[in-house]
C-alpha cells in the first residue's frame, strides 16, 4: 500500500472512530434523560408567539395522563360528571374552550382502531398545567400578577435549545386535550374495552344506550386476534404540547391565549365537502364506483371545448350551470341504487367503510355500468347534446324559460336511481320492462314542468308557494316512481302513498289535484300506472 493511501486509510478510520465516538457520547446522552418515564423527548417549536413541544406518546399513555377540558380547576364549578362536559351558562361561557363532547362517537372510533389495519390518528393537541397556575397566591406569580416562569418544564440538551426533554411527571403536571378530545374519548374507549373484554354505547349526552361492543364481537366481526388488540395499545399517536401559562404572561392573558389558539385550529381546519370526501375516499365501495362511472361513462365524457358535466365539490346545480350532475349525487345514487343488492356494504352511522373485495367492485361497477346505459338512452338524455343542460333545468317562469326536467336536478336524479334500486334488486323486475315504461313515460313529458299540477312531483320535488326544489321529498318521489312503474300492490301501502300524496299537495289548507282543481285531500288520487 502507498504512504497516500495508507494516511487517506487512516484518516478516514480515524473520521469513523470520531464518529462512533460522538454517537456513543450521543447515546450515552439521551439514556441519562430518557431512561425515566418522566421524561419525554420533544422538539420545540415556535409559531405566532406560541412555544410548543413536539412529541409522540403511546396510546395507553395518552388515555390515561390526558384529560377532558372540563378537568380544569377554573372549570370545576360548571363541571357535569355525568356527561364530562362543562354545562355552558353566563358564568362559564367565557372559560369554555372546547365543543361538548358527543359520547355516540366512541364506540364507533373503537372500532375504526380495532378493525382498520391502516388507522391513523392526526396530531394531538394538549395544554400542560401545573397547580400553582390555579393559585394566585403562589410564589410563582410575580406582584404585578405575572408568571416568573412557564408551566413547561423543558430541558434542552442542544447549544440551539431546540431538541430536549419535556418534565411530565404524574405529582407536577395535569395535561388536557385543546384539539383532540374525541380522539381521547376513542383512545380511552379502546383501552377499557382490553381491559374489561366490553364498553357500552353511549348516547350523545353519555346516556347508556341498550348495547355493549366486546372482544368476542370485534374478533369476529374484523377476523382480528387478541394479540393484535392487545398490541395497539403500544402504537404511538403524535402529541404537540403548549404551556398552560408562558413566563410574562398574566393569568387572564395565558386564558385569552390558549381560547383564541383553540378557536384557530378549528377555524382552519376546513371539513371536506361530501363530493371532497368522495373523491378521496378509497374504502367505502359507492364512491369508488361513483368516481368510476364519473369518469367512464360516454354520459358524462367532457367534450371538446365543453366544461366538465360533473360538479366534484359542491352538492348543488346552478340554473345557469352547464353541469349535469355532481358527484355527491353520483355517490348517493350508487349507494341508493346498489345498496338494495350489497347490503353489507352500508355502514353503522359513524364508521368509516370497509372497503369492499375487488370481485365484488368490479361487479357493482358493471351493475352500475349498466343502469348509466339505459338511463342515457332516455329521450330528455337524448337531447342533451342539442338543448344543454340550463335550458332542460330551468323552471317555466325563469328568465329565458326552460323545461323544468327533474332528469336535470340531482334530487330527481337521486330519487329515480333509488325507485330502480328497490324494482330492479327488490322486486326482480329487469332493467329492460322498466325502462321500457319510462321512455313513454318521459316522451309524454312525464319528467317534465314539475312546476305545473299534472306532474307527479309537484308538491313532492317542487314547492309552489316557494317556486323551489324541495329535497326532502326525495324518498316520496322514489315510492311514487315505484308505484307508476308497477311496483307497489300492497293496498294499505298505496293507501298511505295517496294520504302522503295528497298533504303535500296541500298548500294553505288548499289541496290541487292533478288537473290543477282545488279538491279535498281525499279526492287527490293517484297517478296512473304506466
């Protein structure tokens, strides 16, 4: 070997003994002031003001050192055991900083963590107390009403004091959730369910509602093991820490703080829209095949020069748009239409979807695929490319005038697809007799002018006095789409259908038939059976 060699050898051996040297010095370092549980290794931050200490905690730790807002001493006096929440009148509404909690919640957040293999809790984030902040009389308060130091005990162990240890000692420290108190609620709801084998169900206000989730139901439900159950509690949940009091700050100020940075997390944290939601999500099985047919059927293909025929975000059609659907329809559509064949695909209220198999996908989208075929073949959809989508929208008495075709609205696009749901996965009747019907019907103008009496979804999609679609009456509609077509023989329930019938169309103790007559609600009738 040459003598360059050997010295550029020994001189990066000695660069790696370095090395090794400062990462065992690093070690050595971190074992000291993380060997007790006491502390926590964080990273401080800091943002409008505000220091904060940026952690990760496992999920037993977060049930049980992190606690309710209503824990608060200031908060005591309005505290409701009963329900955790903090009862809101003239005394405390000026202290309230956070949402009451809704306790319908837990059980489905348990089973979220206990089913999804991909869960995922975002950040916490939490407030640390210490019992003199609660006393003003303590020497940590200066004469002028001020705080000598903060209610964070932060160790740094960098020359930039920004990497340290955060002191969260049980006999020093309370800490309460500022923005993710449900997420606790889940959190604590799953670690009683390991330890008990059950949790009850609560109503919103922490009544006990009559049922209980065990192990033994979320085993079988999900094909879940005890041991995997059992391992979540050690997962780790993010955790950002602020102080209760800042060093300077008086005690009104550090309130006034911490309210305000409550309110701007929520006020930034912007919902997704429903057709936001249902462009995103990738488990529940109606709007996968929602976004499916969005973009492959020849219905909604954007053309050259043309605007898109979807609305992606918002739920609702301008008159003047040239849109002819949104896909929040198209998901309630799917989900209406193809929810009578997969049952198991709905969801209890508050749960997030199970996506489903890909052979099942595959067959609600060619399903789904289908009906799209037919429904394009229909005359007022025939007619699209010449007339467009405002004209066949707008009512009558609009400006420029229009068609008033509910085909052109989502809610009667919504209460169509559901009758042939309920006829076609209910009733066994095929697509072909159905649609056969329905093309008379819409040639006769069926689905048009609902703003005129003869319509049979006049005073059910349409509100005379108020010249506006109504949506609450889409379930009607569909019943009545079902009675026309031949799919409703039932003589109490078609008794019922002409009393529902008849008092919406009653406006003012006045009921109009269909020939635009004043009649007695009884003398209403029904539409013919095509």
């Amino acid at each position: 070997m040459s003598q360059n060699a050997s010295e550029a050898f020994a001189a990066i051996a000695s660069q790696y003994i370095e090395a090794n040297k400062h990462k065992e010095l690093l070690t050595l370092l971190l074992d000291k002031y993380l060997s007790s549980e006491e502390q926590l290794p964080v990273q401080k931050t800091e943002m409008g003001g505000t220091e904060a200490y940026v952690g990760s905690v496992t999920l037993e730790w977060f049930a049980s050192r992190v606690n309710f807002a209503s824990s608060l001493p200031m908060l005591q006096h309005k505290y409701n055991s009963d329900t955790d929440n903090v009862e809101i009148d003239a005394d405390s509404i000026d202290e309230i900083q956070q949402r009451p909690l809704d306790w319908t919640r837990q059980a489905a957040l348990v089973q979220y963590l206990a089913s999804r293999k991909h869960h995922k809790f975002p950040p916490v984030l939490v407030v640390i107390n210490e019992p003199w902040v609660d006393n003003l009389q303590a020497p940590e308060w200066d004469s002028q009403g001020k705080a000598i130091k903060s209610s964070s005990n932060f160790t740094a162990i960098d020359t930039n004091g920004k990497i340290g240890v955060l002191d969260i000692s049980h006999e020093n420290i309370t800490i309460y959730a500022l923005d993710g108190q449900h997420r606790l609620m889940g959190i604590q709801g799953l670690i009683e369910l390991l330890k008990f084998g059950k949790i009850q169900r609560y109503k919103k206000d922490k009544t006990p509602a009559e049922t209980t989730i065990t192990v033994d139901d979320l085993i079988e439900q999900y094909q879940v093991t005890p041991a995997y159950l059992q391992s979540l509690t050690q997962e780790k949940i993010g955790i950002e820490f602020i102080s209760a009091v800042a060093a300077g700050e008086t005690r009104e100020e550090a309130r006034r703080r911490v309210r305000s940075i409550f309110v701007h997390v929520n006020l930034m944290a912007v919902a997704l829209t429903k057709g936001q939601l249902a462009q995103l999500d990738e488990d529940d099985g109606f709007s996968i095949i929602a976004r499916k047919i969005a973009v492959t059927h020849p219905l909604f293909a954007q053309k050259e020069n043309c605007k898109s025929r979807i609305n992606w975000n918002s739920a609702t059609v301008a008159n003047k748009s040239t849109v002819l659907t949104t896909l929040q329809a198209l998901k309630e559509m799917s989900e209406r239409y193809l929810g009578q064949k997969f049952l198991h695909w709905k969801q209890e209220k508050g749960l997030i979807s199970m996506r489903p198999e890909n052979e099942e996908l595959a067959e609600g989208i060619a399903e789904f695929q289908k009906l799209f075929d037919y429904l394009a073949n229909l005359p007022s959809y025939q007619i699209l490319e010449d007339e467009g989508t405002p004209a066949l929208r707008r009512f009558s008495f609009e400006k420029d005038g229009g068609e008033g075709n509910v085909l052109f609205r989502p809610v009667g696009q919504v209460a169509l697809v559901q009758a042939l749901g309920i006829l076609v996965f209910r009733k066994g009747i095929s697509l072909d007799k159905i649609f056969k019907k329905l093309r008379k019907f819409d040639k006769q103008g069926g689905f048009s002018n609902i703003e005129l009496p003869n319509s049979i979804f006049y005073g059910v999609l349409y509100d005379p006095n108020r010249k506006r679609i109504l949506v609450a009456g889409k379930d009607l509609a569909a019943k009545l789409v079902i009675y026309i077509l031949g799919g409703i023989k039932d003589s109490m329930e078609i008794a019922e259908l002409r009393k529902d019938l008849a008092k919406v169309r009653t406006f003012e103790n006045r009921t109009i038939d269909f020939q635009g007559n004043l009649v007695k609600p009884n003398e209403v009738g029904l539409p013919a059976i095509l």
